[in-house]
C-alpha cells in the first residue's frame, strides 16, 4: 500500500488524544498516509470536520472510498491490514490482554480525561489532580506495571513497551503518559516501583512520539501573531 491509500484527518497535535493515537500507530509500524489537520476549537470546527467525516470527530481514516471513525477501530483496521507488524501480541494471551487494555482505555478514565485533559507542549503541575482523577491515575499505573512485568519483560523482544514490542496498547496509553508529565502526577505516589517511569520514558523517546511533538510546536508557532 502507498501513501494514496490512507489519509488520516486528525486535529491539533497539542490537544487531540484520540487523533495522537492511530497518528502514533501508523508512523511508528513505518505506514505511510496523507495527513490533514483540522484545527479544533474554532467556529467552523465542526464544519470543517463534517467535510471528512459524517461523525464529525476526529480522527478519521479516508480509505477504499470509507471513512473509519473512531480510535481504536482505526487502529484495530491497521492491525489486521499489516500483520506482519505484530501490533498485536502473537501469544494468545498476551493479545487478549492487550486488547483488553486497549478498550480500558477506550472507555473508561472519563475522571482522568476530563480533570487532566491532554496539552502536550504545556505545564500545569499540580492542577487537575482531584481524589477521582488519581483514582484513575492509579489505576494506570497498577495496569502499566503489571503488563510489563506478566508480558513486557517475558517477550522474546523486550522494547520496554506494555507487551515488549511496540502495539495498540501503547498507542491507545501514550497520551495518558503525555498527561503524567504536563500534570506532573506523582508516580511513586500511585505505586510505581520505577516500572512506570521507565515505560514512559520509552513512549516519550519513541521517534514517533517526538515527530508529534515537534508537529505541535510548529501548529503553535503558527497560530501565533507575528
């Protein structure tokens, strides 16, 4: 498949968790897309998005004439699309594990989301962090710990990643890891053991996760008057 194949409508990079994810996914298994961005919290927003997606959220995948809306199922589309680059775990039980996490993820941490919302290329230490939200917040760390030491740490390529190698898991967590630095949640706090950090580290050094970063900084640079 080439570029033309798939096209990925996602919004701005310092804000949009759900676009990160498939983002992150697609750029690190090395397949490529178009990208268009659509700039969130504007008038036209909504608009803008509808010209792409009758959902009217991003983001969106524009492939063989569908739209796929939807995180996770995009992700879930590209895992089955390219299964030689393992993003799921071949270990039956690993993969029902990561699939479970993954739609943890999905639907749940609504306290997280909503008290410590994602802004990559921002500092807010201390803010957002109500008795809910840490609740979710352990949570996390309870559920990042315990799948790199059951499966991480046991795979025949250990990357540092929840299942070893890089999978939809991770992309479904890397804006959660994002949020643990902007808000600067205390780890150790919630029970790491060091696990945790070390796993956020290998998210935040993925070349990736540091072309979306550096994508954020230039859609801020742009918005700023000169």
């Amino acid at each position: 498949m080439s570029v033309q194949d798939f096209e990925l409508v996602i919004g701005d990079k310092n804000w949009s968790s759900w676009s990160m994810r498939p983002w992150l996914l697609m750029r690190q298994a090395g397949i490529p897309f178009t990208e268009t961005s659509i700039r969130l919290r504007q008038p036209d927003t909504r608009e803008q998005i509808l010209a792409h997606s009758p959902t009217g959220f991003v983001p969106a995948l524009k492939w063989q004439g569908v739209v796929i809306g939807d995180s996770l199922a995009i992700c879930e589309t590209i895992a089955d699309l390219y299964p030689t680059k393992k993003l799921w775990p071949s270990d039956t039980v690993a993969r029902a594990m990561c699939r479970s996490a993954a739609a943890e993820m999905h639907s749940g941490f609504q306290n997280l989301r909503r008290e410590m919302p994602m802004a990559v290329l921002e500092k807010h230490p201390g803010e957002g962090h109500t008795e809910e939200a840490l609740a979710d917040a352990r949570r996390v760390v309870s559920l990042w710990r315990a799948c790199r030491v059951r499966f991480g740490r046991q795979a025949s390529e250990d990357q540092g990643f929840l299942f070893g190698s890089f999978s939809v898991a991770d992309a479904m967590y890397a804006p959660v890891v994002t949020r643990f630095l902007t808000y600067d949640v205390d780890l150790a706090a919630l029970g790491d053991d060091g696990t945790v950090s070390a796993y956020m580290d290998a998210v935040m050094t993925l070349p990736s996760m540091q072309d979306w970063i550096r994508g954020a900084e230039a859609e801020e640079a742009a918005k700023s008057p000169v």
